[in-house]
C-alpha cells in the first residue's frame, strides 16, 4: 500500500516538472541596449577622392535596420538620380541610378534612419562624405533661423542654397544644396564648392524641396553671397506672406451683388465709374478676398467701372469692366457690425470707440447715438466726432468723458459698496427671523451705474442694401486704478522711426507707440508681457515686411529678450536699446 502510494506522488510530481517546463517565459535581468551601432568599413572610404562608382556601402559592429530613409537621407549636392539600398545583417548598400558628377564633392546625412536592430539606436556617426575629383570642397556656411515677428525657432525648415549664376531658382526647382535646421534653429551645411550663392529657408511640410508660395513660411537674404573662405556666418528671418500670382479670379453676379474675387487676401482698392456720375458703393466681402459692389443703380442696366486690388505684398491689379445685375431670390447679407472696446470692458475717463460694418454705410441718425451715465444724464454724441474710413464700412470716434462726472460715479460706487458691506455685516448679525427682512431692503438699495453705457437706438445706421440696425447697448465700467499697473520704457536709439509693442505671451497686441522716446503703458492688466519694436529702417511711415519676389528683405524687428512681469497697483520702468 505504500510502495502504491509512493508510486501515485512520483506520477504527480514528474507531470508537475513536466508542466512546469513546457510553459516558456521571458528572459529576465540584464541591461537595456543603449549603445549605438559603429560604422567599421566603408565603400569608398569617407573623404575619399576620384571616386568613380555608382554604390555606397557602410558595415556596422552589429545588425541594423533602416528607418524612413528616403525621407531622412539628405545628399548634396542635390542628386536628380532615385537610388535603391538593400540591407544585409550589419551592411547597407546604397545604388545609384546614373553616376555622381565629375569634379563634386557629395555628402549624405542619413540622420537617424540608420539604427540598431534591437532597441533602434540611431548611429552617431550619420554623415559621410566623398568626392568625385581630386580634392575635397571644404566650404562651409552656418547660421540660424528664426521667426521675424516672434523670435520662435520652427520645425520641417529646409535651408537651400541655389548657383548664383544658374537658371534654377527657389520659384522653379530645388536647391543645389541644402539641409534642414536643427532643433535649436541653427544649420550648417559642408563640403560646400568655392562659388556665389543665393540662400534661402523655407517650410517643406510636403518634403517636396520646394516652396509652397501660398502657404509656407519663408526667409531670404537678398544679396549674393560669396564663399570663399572656410565658413561662412549667415542668419535668415522667417515671414508668412503669400507670394503667388496675384490674379481676378472671376468678376460676375452673386446673388443680390456683382463680385470681384481674387485668389488673395486684398489689403486696398479702389473703384470708380467711367465717364459716368453715378455713385459706387463698395466695400471688400468674403474675408477680403471679393470686392462687392452693391445695387444702388435704378436707371440703367449695366455701369463700365475700373479698379485697382493690392494684396499683401504691395502687388497691384488694375482694370475695367462692365457691372450687370440680375434678378435674384436669394436673401441679402444680414446687416452686422462688430465694436470695440467690447461689452463690459473696462475703461478710463475717454471712450476710444471702433466700429467695423460688413457693409458701407450710407446714412446715420447721430439722435439716436448716446451716453448715459445713469437714468437721469444722457449725452448725445454729435456728428462733428464721427470719423469714417474711405469705403464709408469703418466708423472711429473718441469721446473725452466728463472727468466730474466720471468722479462723481466713482464716489456714487465707494459709497455703494460700502453700504453694500455694512448691509451684508448687519444681515449676519440679526437672527434668522429677521434675514429676510434683510434681504428685502437689500434689494431697494439704490442701483448706481458704475460706468456708463453707450447706446444705438433701432435705425442709426442705414447700409448700402438699406436694412438698418438694431438697437445695442454696450455697457462700460471705469477702471479701478489698484487693479492695473503701468509700464514705462525709456527708449534708447538712433533710429527715427519705429513702433514700440506691448504684446501679450502669445504676441497679441496689448497697445503700442510710434517715435516715442519715452513711453507709458497705462492701465496694463497683471500678467506676463513681452515688448517688441517694428522698425521703419527706410523711414517711409510704416514697416515693411518686404517682398522676395524683388528681393526686399523685411525691415528689422528686435524683441526684447526677457519677459516683462506686470503688477496690479505697480509701476515699473525698462530702458530699451535697440
């Protein structure tokens, strides 16, 4: 019996070892491979010279693997040719179509598409260089990039270099060399031939080599440059401006309007009849790339005008055409209009008012225009304040409020909040019972204005479609002095015309100065803030942002460089060289 028993447990446990070691498990312990693979031989070898083959191969120390290399491998001069690799173990074989030219010197920067085959370290050592001459070309030119307007440095940047002399250009090929930025913003490209250069640097989302004039951001610099010696310094300023053709895409009826429509943003126009007396309402529509001109002809059927369109790089369109109206049932534009300072902002003792309108005006009842500081003072605003812009669609004026009156309101406030706090402490200290109470006379405590309102009543302003507008009332408080703070810049430069900016953390534009040498920030919410200078280097009255196509490089920008930190109830002082 238990010589049977000793049988059965020997069954169980060798089932059991059995079990036990056909279940596979992961391999534990040992460090993770952070070593990257070693370039050992090379076909030719690196700077090497006279080459004549169309084949590269790199042996590495251990097995290797690729990734995305024809997006990643960057070969200069620029190469027409496609080629294949092939991988083999620890060897990467490169063919070329046609052969390397004579008398060049080719990089390839394969980046990090070559790694190792188990934790993807990418090789260190990704450049290699040879020459198919009898020396190597040891120009060089470095530099970097940034955003003019932001100082931001940028990602998918390509650096090209083009042949001064050459028929290729940035408007109709690729560069001859070339590489993208690293993530500092700095480049630099070697091996470069001993000639003139133009450069530039340009977005290449789409990895084309080639820039997309209508939407990539782009830099220049417009003059030749010359290498002859071993390195060369250059910086490029980014800008977004659209640079392709400006063009009239189509000039026909819409609806209740005839269209003029571009293939860009417009910045200006202008649109007259000829030889005709009759008056042209017009304004820019659909995010001012369309000029329509409204139907205020009852007279005749069609109108010969000419217009000129500028765009945003200063290019002109001019020409003529016949305007002709047609019947139409669909409904006319809503009638809209947008103001700053917007509802509930809060202001000093003056009212800077901007009204911008989705249609020309053509007529305005200044009665139904006023300020009220409370039910008992209302203040028309009169005609002789009003000032328009030339298409008659955007509407200024400024109002000096009444500083006794403002005071008068800022006394009516203290003395409201006062009583509000000694009702609210007396509430808390009465018993239950008597809280309602309370909270009745608190609601018949005088409602006093704490600003102003300025109101449009139904009808001030008629439009070109002559639809009026509706009654709106924007309501405004006057700043508290203790909840802003102020800025003061001591400018310091030789420079005679320029803008000084306050701008927000994401360069949105807080206020700003022209010419001024000493300048106060008033009234400046607590925050972080940045100042920025525009500078009018040609002293034309305005900055430029220049314009590739004639080799106008944008006219400086300079941003100081560390964060302004304003306070509530603070003031502060910077002096500002530049």
């Amino acid at each position: 019996m238990i010589k049977y028993a000793l049988s059965i447990i020997s069954i169980i446990l060798a089932y059991q070892l059995l079990v036990s070691c056909a279940n596979v498990t992961a391999p534990t312990g040992g460090p993770r491979d952070t070593i990257a693979p070693v370039r050992i031989h090379t076909i030719p070898i690196d700077k090497s010279i006279n080459y004549a083959g169309k084949t590269i191969t790199m042996e590495f120390n251990e097995r290797i693997k690729t990734d995305k290399i024809k997006e990643q491998l960057i070969i200069t001069p620029l190469i027409e040719s496609d080629y294949e690799f092939k991988i083999k173990k620890n060897t990467i074989k490169l063919t070329f179509e046609e052969p390397f030219q004579d008398s060049t010197t080719y990089t390839l920067n394969f980046r990090e598409s070559i790694q190792d085959i188990t934790e993807g370290n990418p090789t260190k050592e990704n450049k290699f260089t040879f020459s198919t001459g009898n020396y190597l070309d040891s120009m060089s030119i470095k530099g970097y990039v940034k955003e003019l307007l932001t100082y931001d440095t940028l990602e998918s940047i390509v650096i090209g270099m083009y042949k001064a002399d050459d028929t290729v250009t940035i408007a109709n090929g690729s560069p001859y060399y070339f590489t993208e930025i690293e993530e500092d913003g700095t480049y630099l490209i070697e091996n470069i031939k001993n000639g003139n250069y133009l450069i530039y640097a340009f977005e290449d989302a789409n990895k084309n080599l080639k820039l997309e004039t209508d939407k990539e951001i782009y830099g220049f610099v417009k003059d030749t440059i010359r290498l002859d010696t071993m390195m060369v310094q250059q910086n490029i300023d980014l800008i977004h401006l659209d640079l392709s053709k400006f063009k009239t895409m189509t000039a026909l009826p819409s609806g209740q309007y005839f269209d003029i429509n571009f293939n860009k943003y417009i910045t200006d126009y202008d649109v007259k009849p000829i030889n005709s007396p009759h008056r042209l309402l017009v304004n820019s529509a659909k995010e001012n790339r369309s000029l329509r001109i409204y139907n205020n002809f009852t007279d005749i059927d069609s109108l010969q005008i000419s217009f000129t369109a500028i765009d945003s790089i200063d290019t002109q369109i001019s020409d003529t055409l016949f305007v002709k109206f047609i019947e139409s049932k669909r409904k006319k534009e809503e009638f809209k209009w947008k103001l700053l300072p917007e509802n509930k902002s809060k202001i000093e003792p003056k009212l800077e008012v901007t009204i911008d309108f989705n249609k020309p005006i053509v007529e305005v009842n200044t009665d139904s225009m006023f300020i009220q500081y409370d039910t008992t003072r209302i203040e028309s605003i009169h005609d002789s304040l009003l000032h328009w812009n030339k298409h008659k669609d955007q509407l200024t004026f400024l109002i000096e409020i009444d500083k006794s009156k403002a005071d008068t309101i800022a006394k009516q406030r203290i003395r409201f909040e006062e009583m509000k706090k000694d009702s609210l402490q007396k509430l808390n200290e009465e018993a239950p019972a008597k809280k309602q109470m309370a909270k009745t006379q608190q609601k018949d405590l005088p409602k006093i204005n704490r600003g102003l309102q300025l109101y449009f009543g139904r009808g001030t302003f008629y439009s070109a479609d002559m639809d009026t507008s509706r009654s709106k009332g924007y309501n405004y408080e006057f700043i508290k002095k203790e909840d802003f703070g102020i800025q003061k810049i001591n400018v310091q430069t030789d420079y005679t015309s320029y803008t000084v900016q306050l701008v927000s953390e994401d360069f949105k534009i807080i206020d700003e100065r022209e010419n001024q040498k000493e300048i106060i920030f008033k009234n400046i919410p607590a925050g972080k803030y940045k100042i920025r200078v525009l500078i009018d280097s040609n002293n034309d009255g305005k900055w430029s942002p220049g314009n590739m196509l004639k080799q106008i490089e944008p006219e400086p920008v300079y941003i100081f460089p560390e964060l302004l930190v304003i306070r509530a109830d603070w003031e502060t002082s910077l002096d500002l060289a530049f």
